[in-house]
C-alpha cells in the first residue's frame, strides 16, 4: 500500500470548485501489487494483456481502542 499526503503543497493549487489545497488537508490509500514485481520473476506478474480484464477490492477497516483512554489527574 502506498499513502500518498497533501504535505508538499502550499496552497497555489487551486481545485476546479475552487477550494484550494493545502497541507495536511488530505490523505490517500492506495493498494497496489507488489512493489518491483515487473522485475522479479519469483513475483506474481503485473502483465494484462489485451481482453483480459483486471479485477480488484480493496476494504478498509477502521477501529479505535477504547482502551487507550487518556489520564486523568
């Protein structure tokens, strides 16, 4: 997976609604094959050649631990 941040923008880029984009707004999570498959041959291949069709799901899950409370003094 690769996560992707909006940390190296600066706030020139403007979207086509016209909100501008700046750091630390955004965060994206993208699920891919493996990292350098194309090159190792032990890799499950990457190929997709004409007529085949390419089918994935990706399902993200998220939780938080109740159990991590803050202190109280």
């Amino acid at each position: 997976m690769q996560v992707y941040t909006s940390n190296g923008l600066n706030g020139s880029v403007v979207g086509s609604s016209g909100a501008t984009y700046r750091q630390t707004e955004a965060f994206t999570l993208e699920t891919q094959h493996f990292s350098d498959s194309p090159n190792k041959p032990n890799f499950p291949t990457t190929e997709l050649k004409p007529g085949q069709d390419f089918h994935s799901t990706t399902i993200f899950r998220f939780a938080s631990d109740t159990s991590l409370r803050p202190l109280r003094r």
